[in-house]
C-alpha cells in the first residue's frame, strides 16, 4: 500500500515483477518457513512483533499471512496483513512503568515505616533506586551541619572504595553545588563537561559518564543529596527525571524520620540518666536523715542488682528493681524526726507509726507513672515469708520477688 511504500522509502516500480526476498534481502529463514507453511494451506499470524525499518528504527507489527487461492482454487501465493501497532506498543510499555515505579514508591514508604535505622532504610533505599531507574551506582550524602560538609553515608553499585566517607564542602564540586543552589544536575554525558567540577576518581576509576544529583529537602531544611551514576551516556524522558525526583523526596523523609526518631531517643536517654541522678540524690539525701553510713543505698543496690542477675531476671525488670532499691526508704520522709532519729528502743505506739513508712512510700510513688513499676521494694521489703512482716502481712510468694530480693 502507499503507507507501506511511505514507510519503508521503496517505489512501486521498482518492486513489480521482482521476488519478495530480492526487495527485503534481511528475511530471515524463520519467516520463509512462514510463507511454506502458507503455501500449504496454513494461516499464521502474530500479535505482536519487532520490524525494522530502513531508517534504523524499529516498529512493533501485528501481521496474518494466509493462503491466496486463485480462480481454480488452486494456491497462487500468500496474502501478509499486517498493522503497525508501535504506538500501543509504547502506551503499553509507558503504562507498566508507571505501575512499576507506583509499587516501587509504595515499598520504599513501607521500608521507611518499618525501621527507625536511618542506614537500615538508605540502604534499602539505594538498592531499589538503582533497580527502578536501571542505573549502575547510587549513593547518599548527608549534610554535617558541624562542617557543613556532604558526607557520603550509604552506596551501591561503585567497582572501587574511592567513594567511601567522601565529603565535599557546600559550593563545591556537582553535589555541592546541587545542594547550595537547591536544583537538580542532569549531566547525560560527563565527557562534555569541564573536569574541574567532577572528582578524578569518578570517569577514570569508575569510568561513569551519566550523572544525576537531586538536593535532598524537607520543610526547607537541607538533608543532603542523592547521587545517581551510570556507565553510559544517557537520555531519560520527562518521566524519568520526574521519578528521581519523587525518590528523592522518599529519601528525604526517610532521612528527617530517621533523625527525628534519634533526637528522640537521645532526648529520652538523657532525661533517663536526668531521672536516674536525681534518683540517687535523693538516695544519698534518705542516708543523712536516717543517719546511715555514707553510700549505704549504693551498696545495697548493688548487691540487689548482682543477685537479681544471677537469678536470671531481665535487664528490663532490673532497671525497676534499681530504682527501687534506691527509694527503699523513701517512706520514712512521712516519719517525724522524733521517732526515726530516737537513739532509745521506740514504744509499741512509735512502732506503730514506724511500720507505716512503706505505706508513705506507695502513697509517694503511686501518682507517679515513671517510678509505679518500681513500688515493689518500697511497697514490700518488710514483708516476711512467714507472714509476720509489715504493713500487710504477705506470705510466702504473695511478696513480690523484687521485694524479696531486696530483703
């Protein structure tokens, strides 16, 4: 047809009276035995199929080739139908990328609700963008906020370990730059690009010709940049550049997450040993009103510590049994100086009051969430096996074994 002609740059006079595989000399064997089958009776077809054309492009073809039958019902020779389907082809194609590229955003979201571990999520990170963009290495630079330095933190896919704990100052070099001037650097081919710019070690070493690199922002705030490498000239699409930058955005977030979640941390940490301190001052303060020996509670912490190890209790359970420990007394504060200091034996009536102090001490605890779990020994260290402790008589396993313990 006319269309065919057009397309494939052949004139119609000259292909008359001339055999098909003189006018397309690349038909391969395969189809001949096409055409035979054909010329026996058989109809073949295809849905779908590769066919270059003579400029060096290739179109995606859906063809029948079926018997021709002349006027005696004889086989004169072949019909070939065939549609050029290349732009289905392609949507086709474009469709299934856009679904890969859907899933592979979806997993890094989950990779980065799954794990607090900044270098557990980049590293999950890099390895799914260097699968979904097809490039050869991927690394990230985090921004030091000390130095204001970018320092490589996670790669994949580098030959050599010139990369490892790179850094560069912000302004300097394509990563520096691309974070200082809040842009992306697409390069397609870093041989047409002034070499003062790009790291020796980059084209000699690593041979990279393709380099990418998205500044890595979140509320403003720089977290440093994402470097893409590959060892080709490239030319991606509208598309792909846009997928990159909607990594990049994931890495972000997974990166500010990932620091918000360690202050935290390390703000919780922090208040802990805060805690803990102002736990043991008011230890050493219950030792100079009771007129113990200096470091007493100290001592029997510890012992209590070094015999609930060797019981096996958990470092969990242990830090509650610690605090405990060190607030063993803390209800003799509610106990007058009268009584608790006499140097003489106290009557029945001053006992009475005496035996009230582990009262005073869940009275103390009790509105406090952070020191509840360890009321045990305050609550129970007078408690005895056989029932006669105070201030509620416990028996036997009915004493907590913190308690126990302790005692």
């Amino acid at each position: 047809s006319r269309q065919f002609y057009s397309d494939y740059g052949i004139k119609e006079k000259n292909i008359i009276g001339r055999s098909h595989y003189e006018i397309f000399p690349e038909i391969t064997a395969e189809v001949k035995a096409i055409h035979q089958r054909c010329l026996k009776g058989e109809t073949v077809n295809n849905d779908e199929q590769e066919f270059p054309r003579l400029d060096g492009r290739v179109d995606w073809v859906r063809w029948e080739v079926l018997p021709w039958f002349d006027d005696n019902a004889e086989i004169g020779g072949i019909i070939l139908f065939s549609e050029v389907i290349t732009k289905r082809k392609l949507a086709e194609e474009r469709i299934k990328t856009q679904l890969y590229r859907l899933k592979t955003l979806r997993e890094i979201d989950q990779a980065i609700a799954a794990s607090t571990d900044m270098h557990v999520v980049l590293n999950t990170l890099v390895e799914m963008l260097q699968t979904s963009l097809r490039v050869d290495a991927v690394d990230v630079l985090l921004l030091d906020h000390t130095t204001n330095n970018l320092v490589q933190v996670v790669d994949k896919g580098f030959l050599t370990k010139q990369g490892e704990k790179f850094s560069v100052r912000l302004g300097i070099g394509l990563p520096g730059r691309a974070a200082l001037e809040r842009k992306t650097i697409a390069i397609p081919d870093l041989r047409e690009v002034s070499g003062d710019s790009i790291e020796p070690w980059i084209l000699k070493d690593e041979k990279f010709l393709a380099y990418y690199c998205v500044p890595l922002f979140i509320k403003g705030d720089l977290k440093g940049v994402l470097e893409v490498f590959h060892r080709s000239p490239i030319q991606p699409d509208n598309e792909w550049l846009d997928f990159l930058e909607a990594l990049a955005g994931q890495a972000a977030i997974a990166i500010d997450n990932a620091q918000v979640n360690e202050g935290m941390r390390s703000a919780n940490m922090d208040l802990t040993l805060a805690y803990d301190a102002t736990l043991e001052g008011w230890s050493r303060a219950l030792d100079l009103r009771d007129k113990e020996t200096e470091g007493h509670t100290l001592r029997v912490t510890e012992l209590t510590l070094e015999f609930a190890k060797r019981m096996g209790i958990s470092e969990e359970e242990r830090i509650h049994i610690r605090r405990g420990a060190l607030l063993h007394d803390i209800g003799k504060l509610g106990i007058p100086d009268d009584i608790l200091l006499k140097p003489a034996s106290l009557t029945e009536e001053e006992w009475v009051i005496m035996r009230k102090h582990p009262v005073y001490a869940f009275d103390l605890l009790a509105p406090i969430s952070y020191l509840r779990p360890a009321m045990d020994i305050p609550y129970c260290h007078h408690e005895k096996w056989d029932g006669n402790g105070y201030p509620r008589g416990l028996k036997g396993d009915q004493i907590p074994l913190a308690a126990r313990l302790f005692a």
